[in-house]
C-alpha cells in the first residue's frame, strides 16, 4: 500500500495521481468501516482506563479514592519528566501530564522538584551510597550498612524536599547541586 503512494522516478504525475487517488480511496474505505472505527474507539477507551487505573493506584496508596476531593492534607512531588511532549519522551510523560491534570482538578497541591541526586544520597546527608550487585536499582549506605532501592530513596528525598518547600526551608543542603558531596561509585 505505501509503495502506491511513492512516485517513481520514470512515472508521470497524471499516472502517479490515479494510482495513488485509488490507493487513498481504498484506504478511506477501510478507515470508514465499523469494524475500524469500534477498534479505534477501543483503543482509546483502553488507554484511557489505564491512566485511570495509574490514578487509582497512586491515590489508593496515599488512602484517597479516586474521586475524592482533596482536605488540603496530602502533597504530590514529581520529579522534572512531565516537562516532554508524549511522542518525544513516552507514554510516561502522558501519564504524568493525565495525572497532574487529575490531581488539580480534584484540589490536590502538586510540586515540581529537581531530581538531581534524589536517588544517588542517602536521607539524612549520608553521601556515602555505592551500587550493591545489582548496581543499577540497588544501592548500599556503608554509614547505615543497609542495601535500598534506588526509587524508593529517591522517593524519601523528594519527600523531603517537598516538605521543606512547603515550610519555607530552603532544600537540604546534600540535595543542593553545589554542594561538596562525595559519592562512592
């Protein structure tokens, strides 16, 4: 089909434009028919019940029903990803835009944060984090002697970072680009 709509280099436009004026009006057929327009409808209801299904899980954790408005207790913190266009960064960046959405509509304060270091330093200032055995998710604190997810720690300094926005603090200062932190690697 796409081989009809490509000119080739010996053929006449008025040629080309009968060959691809038939292969349009074939395809206009199919994209008409009942059966492709109930996928389509398909599809998009599909995706759609997936981006709810992320909301539910996300507001499920914090104990929130998804249609439960906001009592001014619970902050969201998200890292910098929503800032990409869907066909640029990926179907993640779509979900974070539904959920920002969603989660303003509902009344729910949200905060951007700068990721950097979130997931490299232990809470608390411990800046000693090496990569355990499996040295991309897992990391390990020799200060604490403990082995931590990578998400979950970058999680807790977004978490206190968010906090210390909210109270007017500035961010902690291990979590500050300029600051002289040494990570072991």
């Amino acid at each position: 089909m796409e081989r009809n709509f490509t000119r080739e280099a010996e053929e006449s436009v008025d040629v080309w434009f009968v060959r691809w004026k038939a292969s349009y009006m074939e395809l206009r057929k199919l994209y008409c028919t009942k059966s492709y327009k109930k996928r389509q409808f398909d599809l998009k209801r599909s995706l759609q019940r997936e981006l709810d299904l992320g909301l539910t899980a996300i507001l499920s954790w914090a104990g929130k029903r998804r249609d439960e408005k906001s009592d001014g207790t619970l902050l969201f913190t998200l890292g910098d990803s929503p800032i990409g266009k869907p066909g640029k960064v990926g179907y993640y960046s779509k979900f974070s835009r539904y959920l920002l959405k969603r989660l303003q509509e509902l009344g729910y304060a949200v905060l951007y944060v700068d990721e950097y270091m979130t997931s490299q330093v232990f809470p608390g200032g411990h800046s000693t984090v090496l990569s355990g055995e499996n040295r991309i998710r897992i990391k390990y604190c020799r200060a604490l002697q403990i082995h931590i997810n990578r998400d979950l720690l970058g999680g807790e300094n977004m978490a206190d970072i968010g906090a210390a926005q909210v109270q007017g603090r500035s961010r902690p200062a291990y979590l500050v680009r300029d600051a002289k932190i040494t990570v072991s690697q």
